[in-house]
C-alpha cells in the first residue's frame, strides 16, 4: 500500500518512518526523487500535486491536503471517484486562532502606526479606544473561524460573524450570505477574512466590500492571497477608507520584492505561517482516514466537490 508524499522532504521523510507505525502495511515515497512505481500508489498527500501527475495514478482512493485549505489541488485534475480530504487538525485551529488575536490586538492598539512612529523616533500616542467599542467581525465560521471567535470573546470585543448558511455562536452575532453581507460588513471595525478560496470567494475583499466597511477599518486577511485584490487594498488605504492591515497570505506567494505591499507602513505581513499542520499531527490525521477507509468507514474532512471546500 503505496502513499506519495509531495512536498518538503524532512516532512516525507518523517512520514517514511511514522506512518507505517500507525497504518501497518503502509510504504510512504517521496515524489519526485523516490516515487517508485506509480501504478502502485494508492494514496497522495502534500500541498499542491503537479500538473498532469494524478492522471498517471491508475490506482489512486484518496488525495490529502496537508492543510484545511484545498484550493492548492486542482479539483479538474482529480477522478470524481477519489475522495479530496482537508486536514482537521484543532492544534492547527488553534494556531491560527492564536495568529488572529496577534493581529487584532496589534490593528485594535494601533501598532502599525506606532511601528512607522518608532522608525521616525516620534514620540505619538493616539487615543486607546476600549474593546467593547472596537466592534469585530470573521468572514468563515467553519472549524477555524469558529475557534479564532472563541480566542477573541475573552477580550470584550462585540462579535460577529459571516458565513454561507445561516449558523448560530452563542455571543457573536451571526449573518449568512449575501442578503446579510451588507448588515455584517457595516458593523466591523476589524474585518477577518477565514474563508476558503472558492470560485465564490476569489477577489471577495475589494473596492465594493471595503465600501461597505465602516470609515477607517482595519483589515486582517489570512484566508488566502487570492481572496484580495491587492490594488484595492492600496486604494483603501490610501483613501483613508481602511486604516491598517495585517496579511498572512499574498498572491502570490512568496510576495515578490518589488511588491508595494511590503512597503506601505500601514501594512504588516507576515509569510503564511499562521497556521502550519505540525508534521507529526498531519501523518496521525492522515493515518487515521487510510485507517477509517480500509474499514469502509466515512473519513473526516472529504470535501463536497459542487462546494469546493
Ligand atoms: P471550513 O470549511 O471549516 O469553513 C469555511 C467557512 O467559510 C464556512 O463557515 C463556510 O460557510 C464559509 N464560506 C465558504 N464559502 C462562503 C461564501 N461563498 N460565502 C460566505 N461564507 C462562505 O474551513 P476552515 O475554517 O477549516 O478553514 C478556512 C480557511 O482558512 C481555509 O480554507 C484556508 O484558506 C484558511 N487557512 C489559512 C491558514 C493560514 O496559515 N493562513 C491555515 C489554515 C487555514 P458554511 O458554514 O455555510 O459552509
Ligand atoms: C492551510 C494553510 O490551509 O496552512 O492549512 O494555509
């Protein structure tokens, strides 16, 4: 029983030694170097499998996304009879959890600004608002949105949250879809994007959605790079219609040098690392869906293909 492993090789070579361990029978190669027989392999793992790679899989059951993102894996290229499965993984939730309460403290106490007041050697305090006024809203209330609100309740912000289908979080108030997007949008001071990259959701922070945000917000993508349109972003800045942002993802990514995100003082950046799956969590994940599947039972995280997430 073949998994291909693709992605950084210190990780492969973890899961070469582990899961065998914990899927008795199971062999982990590591493409492209030590992938063996292709015919053979029963199992993909990793981030993203190149281009034309899975078709040459005649025996694949299942592809796993080492993250809980899946947009990394082009869904065309994947047989519909193959599972795609997302990792769930709370450590992972909690990570990003604890990534967001950086930045919404850091956006809330002004950072930026006193960051771009450090380096003039300007001595500016400006007006501490308390939280119970700094109102925060979370785009995405599935597995992480949901743990980044629970994070967040302890600090008195007033909550809210979007989502696709209409969800209920005791103390955040929560708005679905696009009739709601308006009412939601109009009560965050501090917007967090949590959602996946979707067809639905690409470009979702732009020019029309920061209209809609209260004068002066401030912005916190760790989503995807994919969910900004950067230029606007820039404008909104620029314009005073947002007044900080805080990204973990770009498009692309690594964010070029030359890109004038990195240098606009209002904007903190940080190289998508708010939430990475610890590689020995990953492999215990994975391990127990082969697990559940050689059982024929119903593995966790197989995501709806007319969804895309
Ligand atoms: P889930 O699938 O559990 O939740 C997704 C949420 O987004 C759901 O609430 C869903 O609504 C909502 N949603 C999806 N499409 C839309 C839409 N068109 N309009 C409104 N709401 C929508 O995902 P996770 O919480 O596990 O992860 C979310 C994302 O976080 C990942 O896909 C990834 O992009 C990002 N991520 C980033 C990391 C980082 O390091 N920066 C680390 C890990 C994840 P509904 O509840 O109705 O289905
Ligand atoms: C993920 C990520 O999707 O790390 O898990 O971005």
């Amino acid at each position: 029983m073949i998994l291909l492993h693709i992605g950084d090789p210190a990780r492969g070579r973890l899961w070469r030694d582990l899961m065998p361990r914990l899927v008795p029978g199971l062999t982990v190669r590591q493409w492209p170097d030590d992938a063996g027989d292709l015919g053979a392999v029963r199992f993909v793992a990793g981030w993203a499998p190149p281009a034309g790679l899975l078709a040459r899989l005649p025996a694949l059951e299942a592809v796993f996304s080492v993250g809980a993102g899946i947009d990394h894996i082009d869904l065309a290229e994947v047989p519909a009879n193959v599972p795609v499965v997302r990792m769930i993984d709370t450590e992972l939730a909690e990570a990003v959890a604890e990534y967001v309460c950086l930045a919404v403290l850091a956006l809330h106490r002004d950072l930026p600004g006193y960051a771009a007041a450090q380096a003039r050697r300007d001595w500016a305090p400006v007006h501490r608002l308390t939280t119970t006024k700094r109102r925060v809203g979370v785009m995405g209330l599935g597995q992480i949105g949901r743990a980044v609100l629970a994070r967040l309740a302890p600090f008195g912000f007033p909550l809210a949250g979007w989502s696709r289908s209409p969800t209920k979080i005791p103390g955040v108030t929560c708005h679905a879809g696009d009739a709601e997007r308006a009412e939601f949008l109009a009560a965050c001071d501090i917007l967090i994007c949590l959602l996946p990259l979707t067809d639905e959701t690409r470009g979702i922070l732009d020019a029309r959605l920061f209209a809609g945000l209260p004068q002066g917000a401030r912005l916190v993508n760790a989503g995807r790079g994919g969910h900004l349109v950067q230029a606007d972003l820039l404008a909104a800045l620029e314009s005073g219609r947002l007044s900080a942002a805080m990204l973990d993802v770009t498009d692309p990514e690594p964010l070029p040098p030359g890109d004038p995100l990195w240098t606009d003082p209002r904007i903190l950046i940080t190289p998508h690392v708010a939430g990475t799956t610890d590689p020995e969590r990953g492999a215990e994940a994975i391990a127990a869906n082969i697990a559940r599947h050689i059982a024929g039972q119903p593995m966790e995280g197989v995501v709806p293909r007319d969804r895309g997430y």
